[in-house]
C-alpha cells in the first residue's frame, strides 16, 4: 500500500482553540471576539446553557447520557455538511464529559465515557471546521507528584494548537493570557532542518620552506653538587615549621621542596639523614 500524505499548502489552515477560566471570567465573550477577529462564522453547542453571545446556539438533548452522546455527536455531524458556519463553538467542555459518564458500575461508566468522549473528539477533527473548546478552569494541565490531569483533558490540550486563559483584574477588568500559540507555519519552520552552510572553497597548497638547520646548543651543566655543609641546619629548619613534629611530617616537607624544586635529588638523603637524627 502505498503511503499518502498531506498536501498543507492548499486547502484551509483551520484553528484549533482551548479558551479557560474560572466561572463568569468572560470565556463565552472572549470566544466570540476571537471569531470576530478572526472572520470565522460560527455556531455554537452550549452544555451549561450559560452562553449569552450573539452566537447562534443549536438545541441539543441532555436529558441521559446517551442521549447527551448521540445529539452532541449528531449535532456536529450535521454541522460539518453545513456551509454557513465554519466554526463550532463546543461551551461547556467539563460539564459535557459529565454528562458522558454512564449508570454502569465501577470504572465502566469511565470506560464509557472515554469511548464517547474520543468518538466526539473524532467528529469534530474530521468536520472540516474550526473547533473552539471553551471549559472551567479544570481545563488547565496538572503535573505533579500528587496529582494529574484527566486523559479527557489531556488529549484537549495537546489537540489545540492555541490557549487562552480568561480571569478577572483588580480593577475588575476582564482580561486573557495567552498560555499556547503555534501557527503551522512555525510548527513547519520548527520541522524544516536547518540549511547546511556550504563549505568554503580550499585554499591552493603552499609549499612548505625547507627547514633551516640550526646549530644545537649544549645544555649548561648543572651543578649538582649536594649542599651536604648545611644539611643540619635545613632539617633543623624544616622540623621548625611542622604544626606536628612527626617523623611523616617531616618527610611530607621534604618531598614537598624536593617537587618544588627547593631542594635537589642529591641533597635530600642527606637532609632525611639529619632529620632522623634531629627528631630522635
């Protein structure tokens, strides 16, 4: 089977939006002035019934959680067939998952709300519309060692490539944050491998000059000739300066000037020699 990909240069660049916040933060409003902004057309499937834009809202059925699943799923279906909106609104994200939630026991009733949950996440990316999902501040990702945000949720922030988080001021001003924004582009400028720089061209080969043979010089002899007429006197100053007036002191100093250079090779015997004596 051969493989098909994507052709991203035709066709629309659709939106994908979470908008959150605490109750009565402006979520619904902020919505709305995203899509005027923007020049979308949209509709909106409003959960809470809270919604009081001039959005046009669709009736939906919540009175089971099956009912809920098919009219919320059927809704967006026909929405997608539909050529006068390009955008659904989906108000209400966590009071929709809920609703989704059945009367079975134990964790099927989250089994099937997870099943329902992602059969509606699917109608909505494969509608051919904008998708804006407005939610409590639920809605916000948690990862901590004590707790962790729902699947449902996750899956939600991960799907969107904007967010917006709604509160209000002070000064009672409502205002946003943006908390996520990537456009395709920069999501293809992110893919794209950077250019390799091109390589500068070789310089031509020099020839290398024919060394020069210059006399050796002869390496001063050094005069080695152990300063064995003060030897006491150095043990002498050596075991002065010792904190502890060990034996394994004395021989640390003494290797220590020897390393440093202080004393030679030849002269050390004689030196230890005087120490040992010193400190018996």
């Amino acid at each position: 089977m051969a493989l098909r990909f994507k052709d991203r240069t035709t066709g629309p660049r659709l939106k994908k939006v979470l908008v959150y916040g605490m109750d009565g933060s402006g979520k619904s409003t902020f919505a709305e002035h995203y899509c005027l902004e923007h020049g979308l057309n949209p509709v909106c499937i409003d959960i809470d019934d809270t919604n009081y834009t001039n959005v046009p809202i669709v009736e939906v059925n919540l009175t089971t959680d099956l009912t809920t699943y098919n009219t919320v799923k059927g809704v967006i279906q026909e929405i997608s067939k539909s050529k006068e909106f390009d955008t659904i609104i989906l108000d209400g994200v966590t009071s929709l998952l809920e609703l989704l939630t059945s009367k079975a026991k134990g964790m099927a009733a989250y089994s099937d709300r997870s099943k329902r949950w992602n059969d509606i996440l699917r109608a909505l990316l494969v509608s051919g519309k904008n998708i804006i999902f407005v939610g409590q501040i639920d809605m916000e990702l948690i990862y901590t060692p004590d707790a962790q945000s729902s699947k449902a949720v996750i899956k939600v922030n991960s799907m969107v490539n904007e967010k917006y988080y709604t509160y209000i001021d002070d000064k009672g001003q409502y205002c946003h944050e943006v908390k996520k924004f990537r456009t395709l582009e920069e999501i293809e400028a992110t893919a794209k491998p950077e250019p390799k720089p091109k390589k500068a061209p070789k310089a031509p080969k020099v020839p290398k000059p024919e060394p020069i043979e210059e006399p050796i010089e002869e390496p001063p002899i050094k005069d080695v000739t152990p300063r064995l007429d003060n030897a006491e006197e150095i043990a002498g100053s050596i075991i002065a300066e010792l904190p502890e007036k060990t034996w394994g002191e004395a021989m640390k100093e003494l290797i220590r000037l020897n390393r440093l250079g202080v004393l030679t090779d030849d002269e050390c015997p004689a030196i230890k020699t005087e120490i040992e004596r010193l400190l018996q």
